[in-house]
C-alpha cells in the first residue's frame, strides 16, 4: 500500500484526509491518482499521523515516483553543449547541480518553516501582476492583512521588499529633513530606526533603555515634554534582539498626548501576539512575512491611517526615493487605479495570500494562544536545565524566547552540533548579546509541541555531552508537565463555559 492509500486508511475517506491536513479535496484525490504523497508534504504527513507513517517514507516514495531529474552533462562539457562555445569561458568553473535544501527544523528569530500549503500555494504557474485574476487575490490580500491587524485602514498592503524596507518606506514618507524624530532603542532595531531617522534627514532624539528591558513609558513622556516640536515617535513592539515587549499603546497614547505620530515595528509580534491597531490607534506600523506569518521571506506587510495619508500629501517637498514614494506606489495597490508601478513578487504575493488565509482559519486569538502555550511549555523545559531567560517574565514574547548561555559553554559550538546532528536551527545574540545568549523561536508553523520537545531534547542532549550537569530527560518531562497542567485549566475553563 502506498502512503496515499495508507493516509485513507487511516482517516477513513479521501474527504476526512483532506481535512485532517485543511486541504482541498482534489489535492488527495490526486495523491491516491498518482499513487504518492508530494515530499514537501513529508513532515506535515508524519506529523498529523503522529508517526504512524514516518516523513522518510513519504520522501522515498515521492522520489521514487517522482525523481528529480538533474542533467548530467560529461565533465569536460559541464555548460551547455558547445565546448567550444566563446561565453563558456565566464561560466562558473565548478560543476553546478541543481539545489535541493536539508530539511531543518527552524527555530531561530525567523524565518521560520513554512506549511506545505503555502508552499504549494507558491509553486503555482505564474500570472501577470495586472491579470484581473491576481489583481482579486490583492483585494482578498488586503482584507486578511486588515484582519491579522485589527485595522479598517483602506492603506494596508504588502511592501515588495523585507522589513527593513517597511521600516524604510515609513521613515522615508514620513519624516522630512528637519523633522524631529524621538526614537525608542532598547536593542538592535531600535538602532536601525535611529540610522534611517539619520538618513532621511531628521532631527533624531534617542531615548534608550537597557538591551532586555522595554522602552520605559516615563522616559518618553519625559522626553516629549523637553521636544515639543517632535513630530515622531518611533518604536519597535517587540525587539528581536532581546525578546522583549513593549507596550505599544501606551507608548502611542504618550506620543499623541504630545501631537507626535507614531512608527511601529510589528516584525516580530504580528501574528505572534496581540497587535491592534485601531484599538491602540497606531499611525504606521510594519511587519514582515517570514516571521509568525510564516511565509516565504521577502515581503512587509504595511498599515497607514488616514491621518498619515494625509501628512504625507501634505508634504511640500519631494519623497527622496522613487520607489518607496507613498503617493505613487498607492496607484498600484489602490483598487480603483491599478497602474504599473514595479513588478510585484507575484508568486510570494500567492504564498503571503495562503499563510494569511491560514491564519484566519485557526482565527488570531488561537495563534496567539498557540504561541503563548508553546512558550510556557519550552519556558518549563529549559528551566528545568537550569537556564535563565534575559527578560523578565512579564515582558517575554513567547515567540522569541532569549535565554542566557549556561557559564563555561561554547555557545555557537552548541548551535553548530544542533544544526549538523539534529537539524535545528536557533539563534545567536546579536551586538553586546552575541556569544551570551540563544534565541529560540517559536512562530508562525515552527510554533507546534513536537519542536519543543525537539529542541528541548537535543540541547538537553548536546549540554549533557559537553559536561553540564544536565540530566537528560529532565526539560522534557517539565515541558510535559506544563502542557497536561495547561490542558487541565483548559478543560476545566471549558466546562465553566458549558
Ligand atoms: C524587530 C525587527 N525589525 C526589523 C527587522 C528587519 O526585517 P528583515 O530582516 O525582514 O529586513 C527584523 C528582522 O529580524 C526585526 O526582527
């Protein structure tokens, strides 16, 4: 029996397979037609059977049916079939075959692994950028952006570029030269802000705080009383560096106390944690698509109220930057103009497209639960190693978890054995972190138990082998416990309900 067919054996139907793994019923259908299981579907099979079939059967199997097929060429007419051929003599000089990633379990500060719907959803043939067929999936692109923001704000797209071209783009539109900017740093991109506000010509007054600690509400007010011609504020919601939150309304209530306009980087919350933007009233926030969105890297998901549309129409002075020109790029994803402005990424726009829509599935309060539930359950298992965590507990991100490296440990000598015998990915600290702490992630679908028992076991494992008095087993018995404590509140919550 073919993996296929044992999946319909296991589940009962075709029908109930696809909804075990939220699929549509012609993709299984196809699977038994075909007679195997897609490799990319490998983890995804292995994981909803809960092992009953192993990934490793499925991949045999797809690249048995399946195999990629890689030209060989003899060695000494490696490119293309001309030896003589004049352009050769630029070709690359060593024999290049086509790339086929390890799989790796990626749980570092993004990105993270993508599900196999999205990435299917992006395998899919390409169409123009203007094809009334793509121009809908924007409108419905939108519309679930608007949802994992909280937001009715008609200027809420995806930004053709990676975060830091959502920081940019909202630095660049917003603040002119001469502008004074209050920027909030209490870790690594708190600093970027400061080089943009440097670099578009503002006025920047930093206000900083220590690397694991959130920005200090007084500190601002403070700061805003001595600028009162400030005319921005900016702050990062939760710094990845650290993996510390702050609080984003409050900062944003001081700042319009004070007639100031707020920047917000939502990179690594959006998804992850509560982040609403009506509710709070932010004025301009960013995110990026590789991190609890889940998706393929390379996009940034932007939201602006009307008051920033207004500022920036305002301005008298041109936008120093064509590309990223708030007014024009407008006409692109504006439903009621749609002119050529730049080729969007169509296929990463289908791939953005399905992690949203399946983020509206599982519905926002459950993502967020997710990540919470995940959090205390790795939280319970590393403690249980001894390890500390750099922030305190009230201001953790449970999607970025910053520990500190056990004294006496080759920390990227750990990572290194977690990426080559188990794997997994984390990661490093980053400025005055870099060799004192790990950065385990838990976003979008990197956030699920199996990684955390993973990862607890192996750095369990890997710390014990080194010499620490780690005893193996410890964290993933801790984690258990926490996950059954859980589903008891839980169970006993839903019973008051009922
Ligand atoms: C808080 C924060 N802001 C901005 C960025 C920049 O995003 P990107 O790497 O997608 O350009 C990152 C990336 O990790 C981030 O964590």
């Amino acid at each position: 029996m073919n993996c296929a067919e044992r999946l319909v054996e296991i589940f009962g139907s075709q029908a109930d397979v696809a909804r075990a793994f939220q699929l549509d019923r012609a993709v299984v259908h196809n699977w038994v037609k075909t007679g195997y299981v897609p490799a990319r579907w490998a983890g995804e099979v292995e994981r909803v059977t809960q092992g009953r079939i192993s990934a490793l059967d499925v991949i045999h199997e797809a690249s048995a049916k399946n195999p990629v097929r890689v030209k060989s060429r003899p060695e000494h007419a490696p490119f293309g079939l001309y030896e003589s051929e004049p352009m050769s003599q630029y070709a690359p000089a060593k024999r290049i075959q086509s790339f086929h990633p390890p799989q790796r379990t990626l749980m570092g500060p993004g990105p993270t692994e993508i599900h196999p719907r999205v990435l299917t959803t992006m395998s899919q043939p390409a169409i123009g950028y203007l094809d009334p067929i793509f121009v809908e999936m924007m409108e419905e692109l939108k519309s679930l952006l608007r949802y994992v923001y909280q937001t009715k704000n008609a200027l809420t797209f995806p930004l053709s570029g990676p975060g830091s071209v959502g920081m940019e783009y909202c630095f660049v539109n917003m603040v002119a030269p001469g502008d004074k900017v209050l920027v909030c740093q209490n870790g690594v991109f708190g600093g970027r802000m400061l080089e943009n506000a440097i670099r578009v010509g503002g006025t920047p007054v930093v206000v900083e705080d220590k690397w694991g600690e959130p920005v200090d509400p007084q500190k601002l007010e403070d700061a805003l009383k001595k600028n009162k011609d400030a005319k921005v504020v900016a702050f990062v919601h939760g710094e990845t560096s650290t993996g510390c939150q702050s609080d984003a309304k409050l900062l944003t209530q001081i700042a319009h106390k004070h007639g100031a306009l707020v920047i917000v980087d939502a990179v690594t919350t959006l998804g992850g944690t509560p982040v609403k933007v009506d509710e709070w009233d932010i004025d301009a926030i960013y995110s990026a698509s590789q991190k609890c969105l889940s998706c393929t890297p390379g996009l940034s998901p932007v939201s602006f109220s009307d008051r920033v549309v207004e500022h920036v129409k305002k301005r008298k002075d041109k936008i120093r930057s064509w590309f990223m020109d708030m007014n024009l790029l407008f006409n692109y994803w504006n439903a009621g103009t749609r002119t050529y402005h730049h080729t969007a990424p169509t296929n990463s726009l289908f791939a953005l497209h399905e992690a949203l829509l399946l983020m509206r599935e599982e519905g926002l309060e459950n993502a967020w639960a997710r990540a919470m539930r995940h959090h205390l359950a790795l939280k319970a298992g590393l403690e249980a190693m001894g390890i500390k965590f750099l922030v305190k507990e009230h201001y953790q991100l449970p999607q970025m978890n910053a520990v500190l490296c056990p004294q006496g440990v080759d920390e990227a000598q750990v990572r290194r054995t977690l990426l080559n015998e188990f794997g997994i990915e984390i990661g490093a600290g980053l400025g005055p972190l870099a060799g004192k702490v790990w950065r385990i992630g838990l976003m979008g679908y990197s956030c699920r138990p199996d990684n955390v028992m993973l990862c607890l076991s192996a750095l369990g494992s890997v710390l014990s082998d080194m010499g620490l008095a780690v005893h193996v087993g410890d964290a993933e018995a801790a984690a258990h416990g926490a996950y059954a404590q859980m589903h008891v509140k839980d169970a006993q919550r839903k019973k008051r309900a009922a």
